[in-house]
C-alpha cells in the first residue's frame, strides 16, 4: 500500500503533517503555497542569522535635539506670565542655554540653516547683557521663539554610531551587560 501512494505521489503518513521551522523568537515560520518555509527578517536560515538591516553606509540617526526644543518651547510659553517679574532671569538663562544646544545638534546634523533661527533667540534671551525688547515684541518673540524651538526639534537629526546609541550606549532598548543596579559579587555562585 505504501508503494501504491509513492507511485502516485501521495504524501506518507509521516509526510502528512509537515514541521513547521521556527522563526525568530521560537515563533513558528510561515508556509507558503508550495508548502515551503517562507522567511521572515530576522530568521535562521541554513545557520546564518538573515537580519533586516540598514545598510552600513547610512549611520543611525537621532532626533536628539527634539527634547531640549519641545522643554525650550514649555519654558518660552510659561515665560510669558513672567515677562517683567523677579523669577524671569530663569527663562532667560534656560532659554539661552537650551538654544546653544540646539545649535550644536544642528551642526552635528549638518542642518546648518536651523541656526539661522537658533542663534538670533539665544542672542535675543541673553541674560549676561539682556536686551531691552519692548513688552508687545517680547511676547511675540516668546511665541515665535517657541515655534522655531519646535521646528527644530523635530526635524533635526544627528547622525548616532552604533556603538554609541542611547543611554548606557545604545537606542534599540536592549539590556546590555554593562551598568545596571546589581552587583557582581552578589554572593550567589
């Protein structure tokens, strides 16, 4: 009987129920119409990791200028109900300052015409030798200022090497074994 399903191309009872290869993260692959293991990114095939990556000419990049542009922003807004008062050489010295930082995100990006906008607000909000803007144009230049703070923040990007991404050295949010709270020598063998 077994020789009669051969000759006719019929699958044996071992065959019938073909094993599915796991992909990426013991999560079983997809089969195609054929009945072949279709790869996902990320699968082993053949004992070679097939790994969906950028290419190595392109570095990874960052929108690292997007926090300090979007506090800018909070600061020039809340700014405005302290235009004139005792506590307003704080704005001034966090705006400026927060502006400086900008502009070095925006060279490292090359985005170069950010500081075009960059740098007039860190000159107008010095606070080492303050400007005497009067009261309408002040308040202007908090909400312009704010927008450009936004602007920037989002479309500045800087270029991250691999090995340096994110805190402890790297975005993806992966633990490394590196830092961390726990000991070394915590006793346990």
């Amino acid at each position: 009987m077994a020789r009669a399903r051969a000759a006719l191309g019929a699958p044996r009872e071992c065959e019938a129920q073909p094993a599915r290869a796991e992909g990426r993260l013991g999560v079983p692959a997809r089969t195609g119409a054929a009945g072949r293991t279709v790869s996902s990114p990320g699968t082993r095939r053949a004992g070679k990791l097939q790994a969906m990556s950028r290419p190595q000419s392109q570095p990874t990049r960052a929108r690292l200028a997007l926090l300090p542009g979007l506090i800018a922003a909070i600061v020039l807004i809340a700014g405005l109900a302290l235009i004139h008062g005792g506590w307003y050489i704080w704005v001034l010295y966090a705006v400026a300052i927060l502006a400086l930082i900008m502009c070095v995100f925006a060279v490292q990006g090359k985005n170069y015409w950010w500081l075009a906008g960059l740098i007039p607000i860190a000159i107008a909000f010095n606070p080492v030798w303050p400007l005497s803007i009067p009261d309408l144009w002040l308040r202007l230049l908090h909400l312009a200022g704010a927008i450009v703070f936004i602007a920037a923040g989002v479309s500045i990007k800087v270029p991250v090497d691999e090995g340096k991404q994110g805190p402890a050295g790297r975005y993806d949010g992966k633990r490394g074994g590196r830092g961390g709270t726990g000991s070394r020598n915590s006793g346990r063998k």
